[in-house]
C-alpha cells in the first residue's frame, strides 16, 4: 500500500510566487503584462494584479483552441481569452499553476501569437510537477512536486478566495 502524496500548502506557495514574479518583474523592462493560463493560472494572475497593485487589468489565456486534445476536451468549460493590453511588443509574465507535460504551455503560447508577437514571455507556476514531454521550463516555480503518473494535482480557490490544491486519481 502507498501512502498519500501530501499536498503542499497553496496558500504558502502564493507567497512565493508573488515574491518570485516582483524579482522577475524588477529584471524585466517595463512595462510587463500578467497573462494567466484559465482556470487556475488566471486567478493566480488576477491575485497577483492586485497584490501587486499595477495599473491596467490582467489578462486570461484560454489554451483550449490549440490544445492537441481538443477533440477529446473541446471548449466545454473553458474560460475565454481575454488580453486587454496589446501583444505586439509587450513584455508578458504568462502565470500557471501546475506545469506538467508543457503541452498547456505550448497551447497557451500559441494563443499568445494568435493576438500578436510579445517583446518576451517568461513562465512562472505554483508547482512543477516534472514530467515534460516537450522543451518547456518556468522562469520561476514555487516548489516543485513529484507525482505518481496517474496522480493529478489542480488548484482549488474557495469563495472566500482561498487557495488550496486537489489531488485526483486518474482512471487508467
């Protein structure tokens, strides 16, 4: 028998986030734009927008158009992409909360391109999970998190607004 993967503290790991992207954004030329990846990605960004205090509104990336398992996942409950600052030359801060195989990334990026071609974009997540099946790493992970393969692990956010993660076991 296998004991339970623990789950990390999500509240714990946004502190580190928020620390990690002021240093990227300190690093990076101005002005930068926070993207996140729908869903959890995109409440990560609209928190950190506001902990942050920067001007604008942030924007949200739906990567499920170019996903190659479109056919299987379609748009059933996928929030739309919604980028209220212009690409074309924009430096861009895309937010996650679980890289895994870099697929979503990829699907994300190419979404980006579809509104234009951004200055740069950089990648910060809640957690790596290892476990790439494409050339796609963070500029900055909170922690990073081995799981068994049919283990998944995705962020939760509660009325209140709270962070917290959920482990799935996946039918195989």
């Amino acid at each position: 028998m296998t004991s339970p993967t623990p789950l990390p503290d999500a509240e714990q790991l946004y502190g580190a986030l928020l620390a990690g992207v002021k240093a990227l954004a300190a690093a990076t030329p101005q002005p930068i734009h926070l993207a996140g990846i729908a869903s959890g990605g995109a409440w990560l960004a609209e928190r950190l927008h506001r902990d942050l205090g920067w001007p604008g509104a942030h924007g949200v990336i739906s990567s499920a158009m170019h996903r190659d398992d479109f056919a299987r996942r379609g748009l059933a409950h996928s929030e739309q992409t919604a980028l209220p600052f212009e690409i074309a030359g924009a430096h861009v801060l895309l937010i996650d909360d679980v890289l895994y195989t870099g697929r979503t990334i990829r699907a994300a990026l190419n979404e980006l391109f579809d509104y234009g071609r951004p200055a740069s974009v950089q990648l910060a997540v809640l957690i790596d999970r290892g476990g790439r099946e494409l050339p796609v790493e963070a500029t900055f992970s909170a922690a990073r998190q081995a799981l068994p393969e049919g283990q998944s692990i995705e962020l939760g956010r509660d009325a209140d607004g709270r962070l917290h993660f959920v482990l799935e076991n996946k039918e195989a």
